[in-house]
C-alpha cells in the first residue's frame, strides 16, 4: 500500500480519512481547510479567513457562516475518520494534525532534508529526496477555488517549488546527469521563460551534450525576450556561460552555482560550489563542427546588436542601397481576394505587423521566441535546402511573421520536437507560423514546388514522419477566447486543452477535450475527440461550429455548415486532409464539478476487475463515463514508486452528477478488493487530468487500435489471457473505454466521426519495435474499424481507411481530388485519392 495522505493540498483539494476520501460540501469549506492546512497547528486570525473566503466583500452573517463551516468539517472528519481537529480560539481557529500528514509540510521538511545533505556530500540519493518532495505537487495549491487572498498566499509556495527544482537540477549537473535532465529543463523554461536560473542550466546541460549551437540560440532568445518584454538584459550569471561557451572553454569552466549578481534565490542562501578542477594548460578549443558553430553564433549576436541599433536610430540608416523593400505593403488576403504580402525588413524585429484578426484573444501563451532564424541570415551565409534557391527562400522568409529554418540552422530540431519520439520529421523546411497569412504563404511556398505540407502543434499523433516537404509548426498560434454569453470558445491552431479548460472554468464551463491536457485542441477535435465527458456530450467534432482553413491554394476558407458545407462534415472527423485548419469556434458544456478520478488496484485483481466493469458498464447512465487500462509502466523517475515495474489496472471514473449518487455508482467496484491507491471523489472540472494521470513528459511509443463491437464475459477473459496477469504482455498499456451514450448518435450536424456503432474501443500503446500481440487476438469482438485518434506511429500511416465504412471512405477521397488534386496535404494520416 503507498502512504495516504489525509490532507494533499499541492493541487486541488483532497481529504482522506479512515473510511476512504471525504467529500467536501462546497467552496468555502475548501478555502477555509486549505488556510487552515497552509498554516497547520497555529492559530488563524478569523478575519483573514473570512477575508480568504469572501475577499473584501463579507456578508453581515461572514462569521457566523464560518462557524457552520468549521462546524460542519468536525463532523465530516469525526464520520470519515480523519487524524485532524479544528480547534476554537478566541482570535481564530487552529487545525492540529501531524504534519507529515499534510502534502505541503512533508514537501518542505523533505527539501530541508536535501539542502542539508547537499551541503554534506551531494549524493543520487539527496537527489531522490528532491524528487521525492517535487512528485508530491499534482498542480496549484487552490486549483479550483477563487479567493485572491489564498493565491497570494499559496504564491511563497510555488516559488518554493521551483526553488527546489532548480536546486535538483544543480545538483543533477555536479553529478554529470546533464543528458538525463534535458527533457524536463526545456519543458521547465518554455513554461517558466524568465526564470533566469533555469535557463542558466538548460544553457549548461545543452553544452556538456555537445549541442553548443542550440545552448547559445537559447541564450539569444532570452536576451532578446528580457529587452523587448521587460526592457532589461539577463543576468550576470547567464552572460558568464555565453562567455565561456563563446571563447571554447572547457565544461569545467562553467559556473555552476548561482552568483550573486544573477537574480534573487528563494530559500535560505547557500554557498556556491566550487567547479570541478580543470587541468593545467591552455583549454581545449571546441570540434571543428562546433567552431561553425560558435562563429555563426558571434555572426547572429552582431546581426542582434546592429538591430536594436536600428531600431534606436532609424533616421540615421539608410537601408535602400540593400533592395529592402517598403514595410507599407497591404494586409496578407484572404478568401477571394488577391495575393498580398506585408513584407518585413529582414533583421528588423520590431517592424509594424499586420493587426490582429477579428475576435482572436490576446491570452496567447509564450512558448518561447523562436530566435534569430532566416529573417536573421541572408542566403549567402547560409546553406539553403536542395530544390530551392536562395532567392525564393528570401522571398518566404519576406512575407512571414513567423521563421523558417532549414536543416543546420540551431532551432531546426527544437521546432520539430513533438511529445511521442516514435520518429521524427525530417522536412527541407520548418516555417513557424504566428498567423494565419503565414500559414497560406507556407502552402503556397509549397505548392509553386509541388513539395509536400505536413502540420505539427504538439506532435502527439506522429505518423509517417516527413521526409523533405515543408513542415508548417503552429505551437505559437495559441490563443484562446471564451465567450460566456454564448458558452462557445475560439482557438487558434496551435492552441492546447489546459488552456481551453482554465478560461472556461472562470464561466462554469467546460470543453469535451481529452484525456490529456497537453493535446492540442484542433487535431484532436478533427480526429473526433473522446473525452471524460463523451457518454453524455458526444465527440467533441460534434459541437465544432466554425473552422478557418487554408486549402492547397493558398486559400483562407471561412468553412461553416452553411459555408463550404462539404469540408465541414469532412473536417470533423477526417482530420488534416484537407488543409491546415488556423483557427476553430466551439461550443461549451455547463459542467463544473465532477465525480471522479481513478483507482489503481495490484495486478491480480485486473481479472475480477475487468469481469465486474464489464458487468457494472450495462448498467451505468450515460452522465457516467469509465475506462480501465492495464499498465507496465518502467522503473523510471517520472513514473510513481507503486506502479513501477508492476502489472497495475487502473480504473478511470468521470460522473457529471452528484457526488453522492457518483460513489453509490462505484461502490460496487470498490468492493472488488484493497486499492493501492484510490482518488476518486469530488473534483472540479480544471483538474480533469487528474482521472487518466496521462504521461506528461516526450516518450517513443506506438499506439494502436481497434473499436470492439461488444464485451461479453468470453472477450474479458480473452482479453486477460492475452494481456492481464501471466500473459507475458509486454505494453505500456491496453486500455478499454467504454462507448455509447451520444457517442452512439448521430451529430446534430452530420459530420465523418465513424465508429458509432461501436461499444467500446481497445487500444494499446508498445515500446519501440514491439509488435500487436493484443490487439488481433481480439478481432472475433471487433467492428473492423479503428479510431482515428488513437494511432500514433510508422507502421499505422496506412490503416486510415479501416477507421471508415466503405462509403464514408469513398466521399473523403472524392472530396480529396477536389480541394487537394496534387495530394499537398499528403504527411500523416492520408486519405487516398480517388480517380
């Protein structure tokens, strides 16, 4: 059994007792036990928790409703079993509970532990103790809750948090463990771009891996972000690696430790630690590669300081002698109109841009600047790709607003990095769009030389990786719009879940993503879209209401049910083959609370588990929504200690009614027998991620499918035979999600989502190179058909065809011939041509 925690407040709130989780009855009991808990065993001043919960705007009755509430927690902990008591004082109110029985107090006594041994003798195990108090974070201390006074509150903790990542990351650096925390740094400084400290060691870990180009274009982009967002230069600490990098000197010369002239530490001061000692004698200058490198690096760094010179002093340069165009051209076109360029002086990165287009939402999420690309390098000084000139390439880079990067450029790898790492494009050119213009000159780059389009956001569905052709990236194209009014939201291409879920959450509303967070919004609905919340709601393709899509011509398309009715239903449903879709409108569902989260119980009872589900699933209504996977998850840092190297069948829960009902619905379940781990219970909806605990970090894995006709008791145990206990089954994980409900209707809208028929779908994700052992075993139960979302990987590029009845098919290959005759769109998941 792992350690439960009675009180877990590194995320949303969760209490358990003796009997199992408690369910709290509303808000203001929330905000008043996460205050409480925050400051456990002393006394809180009753006005600050009035304040906390009614921030600044108390009703007549605030103290005497904040007695009911304390009321009403002594009796919930009496009933559940909970080792706690609120105790009344003549100030305010004390909650006495042992503090290692509350996820904050036993995170900071574990990263006081591990400041204390690294102090003694940095060791694996001290950064074990790191890791162990950092996996105790599940998200934001109040997710969920609105109260100013707790967020400023819990703010002194999050700087905790990442004050002890950046410690771990130090010390993981003395260790020479620079290779194996170089996913989790850039992840940390794309979320965290001003944290100058992280910055400093993806700097360092990028350079001891031998990737010396990329570690200065990362110094180059923060200098630029820190100059154009807050008007200051970095740090002395980040200045130092770029010196040290720049002249060729060894690892060993890097400074390792924070300096005090770098930027606040939070926590107590600490020593900086000598670096490694150095030999004797002149250092060894870099490889010849990376004296390229470093030159082309001294080359942008000027190109970087002779713009913002212009920028200062425009009057005094004089830029017709070079042929750069007037910056007053017209806005890019759109459908019917004219092609029209805004050209942009190349270098000059604060030239006039184009406005924004209507309705698009200024909460865009920075994921970083993408550097000094083609617009900071003419193509004499630069190698171009074969089949296109120099001239050509000058002439794109002109009409962006975005980048363009070709094989050798430093920020070639980083903008194709996607989630699964199954393979990986290799395209002639990446353009990194900002806009929807810049998209259409992408396609019609492509399609005046007949190379072939691919489109990438997060990377998570990879099929056939590209192979020459253009890549168009849309990660920047983020912004998200909620409109309250009329419960829809409108994103951008790029835009992902977690951000769709918080802007809707502040309105009670919800959207029908997935299981993931970190999944982009548009190949997910255009692939169908099955989330928590399908049983009741249907795909989420079902309630699109309006796409903007840019076709093989070049073409922006306003694409409606009234409008290009055709591409509409086969967008949804049919995913990137039509086009690039640059933007989506939505509608919105009224859910703000749910019912749920997942049980993780022991391998040998994944056979009575599955029987019972596939009885229990005949059952339920359709506000219930369920799955069970089987993982094999590897003994890997990332992955929690009890699921480690085990067989652990995971139950997934999501029940949009009242909690109450929700735990008379799962009690059967629960019944099945002790759980490692069981988190299940009242929830609100922007912790959704929390029921499926999807891998958040990169991984190679394939992904495979098929949609299972019916389950009966026969298919169970087949099912167990060939991947439960003593299988031999070697997956990450096989899946069952239950079907129905409206995920067994028609849309309202009629659109190509197949598989409707189906009652629930089998999917399965391998390592590298393993084959199907689950999945044909089960073909006596299968519709014949696969979910089109639900393949990632090689050898799935050629099984689009079976994800649709024989006709569908045949109308998305006709539509095809029509709005893309020379197969532009032709990388990933490809309908075929007819004729």
């Amino acid at each position: 059994m792992v350690h439960q925690f009675p009180f877990r407040i590194l995320g949303p709130l969760v209490v358990h007792g003796t009997g199992g989780k408690i369910r709290l009855s509303g808000d203001r009991q929330r905000i008043l036990l996460t205050m409480l808990l925050i400051d456990a065993n002393r006394i809180i001043d009753i006005d600050r928790l009035v304040r906390a919960i009614w921030d600044g705007m108390p009703p007549a009755t605030a103290r005497s409703q904040l007695r009911i509430c304390v009321s009403s927690l002594r009796r919930q902990f009496a009933a559940g079993g909970v080792a706690a008591t609120i105790e009344t004082h003549k100030s305010g109110y004390e909650i006495r509970v042992q503090e290692s029985g509350v996820d904050l107090h036993l995170f900071v006594s574990l990263v006081s532990a591990a400041r204390a041994a690294n102090d003694t003798a940095p060791s694996e195990e001290t950064v074990r103790t790191f890791q162990r108090a950092l996996c105790l974070w599940r998200g934001p201390i109040g997710a969920g809750l609105e109260s100013p006074l707790l967020e400023s509150v819990a703010l002194k903790f999050h700087e905790d948090r990442y004050a002890a990542l950046e410690d771990r990351f130090e010390l993981e650096l003395q260790l020479g463990r620079h290779r194996r925390i170089l996913g989790e740094l850039t992840h940390h400084v794309g979320e965290n771009p001003f944290r100058e400290t992280l910055s400093a060691q993806l700097m360092i870990a990028l350079f001891r891996s031998g990737r010396t180009a990329e570690a200065l274009s990362l110094f180059r982009r923060t200098r630029r972000r820190f100059s154009e967002e807050l008007g200051i230069e970095p740090g002395e600490r980040l200045r130092t690696i770029e010196r040290h990098i720049l002249r060729g000197e060894q690892d060993g010369a890097l400074p390792l430790g924070p300096q005090a002239e770098g930027g606040p530490r939070h926590g107590p001061a600490r020593p900086a630690r000598r670096a490694a000692a150095t030999p004797a004698g002149p250092p060894a200058g870099p490889p010849a590669h990376d004296r390229i490198a470093l030159l082309e690096a001294e080359i942008a760094v000027l190109r970087a300081a002779y713009s913002q010179l212009a920028e200062r002093a425009p009057e005094r340069l004089d830029f017709r002698p070079f042929g750069l165009p007037d910056a007053t051209a017209p806005s890019p076109s759109t459908e019917g109109e004219g092609r029209r360029v805004v050209p942009r002086l190349r270098g000059m990165e604060g030239a006039a841009r184009p406005a924004e287009t209507a309705g698009q939402s200024p909460k865009r999420e920075n994921n970083g600047s993408s550097g000094h690309g083609r617009k900071e390098r003419s193509m004499a000084e630069h190698a171009h790709p074969p089949g296109v000139s120099p001239a050509a390439l000058d002439r794109l880079v002109a009409q962006l607003r975005g980048e363009v990067f070709a094989p050798g450029d430093a920020e070639f790898d980083a903008e194709l990095s996607g989630f699964n790492l199954i393979a990986r494009h290799r395209p002639a050119l990446v353009v990194q769009a900002v806009s929807a213009a810049d998209v259409q000159a992408a396609v019609r780059f492509a399609a005046e030389r007949e190379l072939p389009v691919g489109v990438q956001a997060t990377g998570h569905g990879i099929a056939a990786p590209a192979d020459g052709g253009v890549l168009v990236s849309t990660k920047r194209m983020n912004a998200v719009a909620v409109d309250p009014r009329t419960a829809t939201a409108r994103v951008e291409a790029g835009a992902r879940w977690h951000q769709v879920i918080a802007a809707a959450a502040k309105h009670a509303l919800a959207p029908l993503n997935g299981s993931s967070h970190l999944v982009g919004v548009v190949g997910y609905t255009l692939g169908g879209g099955l989330g928590p919340l399908g049983r009741q709601y249907g795909y989420a393709a079902d309630h699109v209401i309006r796409m903007q899509l840019v076709t093989a011509d070049g073409v922006l398309r306003d694409v409606t049910a009234e409008r290009h009715g055709d591409l509409f239903w086969a967008l949804r449903g049919g995913k990137g083959n039509f086009g690039i879709v640059t933007a989506m409108e939505f509608g919105l569902v009224p859910v703000e609370r749910l019912y749920g989260g997942g049980i993780y119980f022991p391998g040998e009872l994944s056979g009575p588990l599955l029987h019972a589900w596939q009885r229990w699933t005949e059952t339920v209504p359709e506000t219930m929504s369920s799955s069970v996977a089987l993982l094999r998850l590897p003994d890997a840092p990332a992955v929690p200690e009890f699921l480690r190297d085990r067989l652990v069948a995971h139950l997934r829960i999501a029940f949009n009614g009242r909690g109450a009902e929700g735990e008379r619905l799962v009690r059967p379940l629960r019944a099945i027998g002790p759980a490692l781990l069981d988190d299940v219970g009242d929830m609100p909806y922007s912790a959704v991620a929390d029921i499926h605990r999807d891998p958040t970090e990169p991984m190679p894995f394939h992904e495979r499918n098929v949609v299972l006709r019916e389950l009966d008791a026969n298919a169970v145990t087949r099912l167990l035979a060939l991947a439960g206990d003593g299988s031999g089954s070697t997956d990450l994980m096989v899946e069952l999600r239950h079907l129905g409900g409206a995920l067994s209707r028609p849309a309202a809208v009629p659109n190509a989502v197949a598989g409707r028929d189906g009652a629930f779908t089998l999917s399965t994700l391998s390592r590298p190179g393993a084959p199907d052992r689950v999945l044909h075993g089960m073909a006596p139960w299968s519709t014949g058909r696969r979910y089109l979302n639900f393949l990632a990987g090689p050898d799935t590029a050629e099984a689009v065809a079976d994800c649709f009845p024989p006709a569908a098919y045949a109308r998305l290959a006709a539509l095809k011939a029509t709005y893309d005759p020379r197969h532009l769109f032709r990388l990933g998941h490809t309908i075929r041509r007819t004729g």
